[in-house]
C-alpha cells in the first residue's frame, strides 16, 4: 500500500497560477469562452488591485458600498487566464 501510495504522488505536479493573468476594467461575460479575443487586455499578476490606477472617490469606498449593497458600473473587472490540464489515468 505505502508503495502504491508513493507511486500516486510522484504523479503529481503542481504549478504557480499567479502570472499572465489579462485584465479588462468592466464586466465581460462572453470572455469564458476559450476563443475569446484578449489581445488587447493588460497582461497582470494577481492580487491584483485596479482601484489604484483610477482617481479616487469616497463614493466608491468598499465598505460603504458593501454596506449600501450598492456598485457602480465602475466597481466591476473581469480577469481571465488560460490553463491546460492534463488528466492521467
């Protein structure tokens, strides 16, 4: 069993998903598909926080809008990444 066990996780592998994320400032619920067209979106790392690129506005403070259950337009952005997987038996 210990053998079998070793076997199974030599198998393995894990990998880093925090690089080559693209990002677009705004909702875009057709970019689930795999032929989506993101050329034009910033390649970032995440955490990423795109708050900190617009002017700020104490009406957009999370909190408060948390508490108003209430987002602008401006509160949404869509991340989107590509990975292949690969199933072994």
């Amino acid at each position: 069993m210990t053998l079998l066990a070793a076997s199974l996780h030599a198998q393995r592998s894990e990998y880093l998903l925090e690089k080559n994320w693209k990002f677009m400032k705004g909702e875009a619920p057709e970019a689930m598909k795999p032929e989506f067209d993101d050329r034009k979106w910033e390649t970032v790392t995440v955490p990423h926080d795109w708050a900190i690129f617009g002017p700020f506005d104490r009406s957009n403070d999370f909190l408060l809008l948390i508490s108003r259950k209430s987002f602008s337009d401006t509160s949404f952005s869509t991340l989107r990444r590509m990975a292949i997987l690969c199933l072994r038996n």
